[in-house]
C-alpha cells in the first residue's frame, strides 16, 4: 500500500503539478457514486467521454490524462497496480463514512 498512498501523493505523475491528493485529500472530491463498488459510473468520465461506468484502474488512467494533462501507466506495471489498489482503499474508507 505504501507505493499507491505515496503515487496517490505524487506531482511528478503529471504535466501540471497535480497529484490524486489535489482533488482528493481525506476522501474530498468524491460524488456519492464513489462509495459504490467499481464499476461505477463517475460524472466526469461521463461528461467528458461518454462512459457510462468505469473500474478503479480505468478511472485511475482517466484521471491521469484528463485533469492531471499526463501519460497513462503501462497497463502492466506495479505502479498502476499498486495505486489502484489504494484508489479502492480510499474508496472503502469513504465508503464507510
């Protein structure tokens, strides 16, 4: 978990100085849909591309290259492994509240 809370935290992943915790910090950001389990639909994926419902590590690689202007991760690496893992903590700890 430690790899995806500190990727979660990370400037560097993007273009314009943002990291997950930008939007994020303390379960902040969130719509009610984020307390359902993934796939869920999210209202930015489907304002800006049309997706009705999208899983963690989709929604991951949508935040990267939409408001955080970067790359996606190789759909392989441990990078994106790990930070979707601890996108679905966040979910789960939100989810609770």
């Amino acid at each position: 978990m430690k790899l995806g809370q500190s990727l979660y935290a990370d400037p560097t992943l993007s273009t314009n100085d943002m990291a997950c915790s930008s939007c994020h910090s303390d379960g902040a950001g969130f719509n009610d849909t984020f307390k359902q389990p993934y796939p869920h639909q999210v209202q930015m994926a489907k304002d800006v591309s049309g997706i009705e419902a999208i899983d963690a590590e989709g929604m991951v690689q949508f935040c990267l290259v939409r408001p955080m202007m970067s790359k996606p991760l190789p759909w392989d690496s441990k990078e994106l492994a790990a930070l979707t893992a601890y996108v679905e903590e966040v979910r789960q700890d939100v989810a609770k509240r």
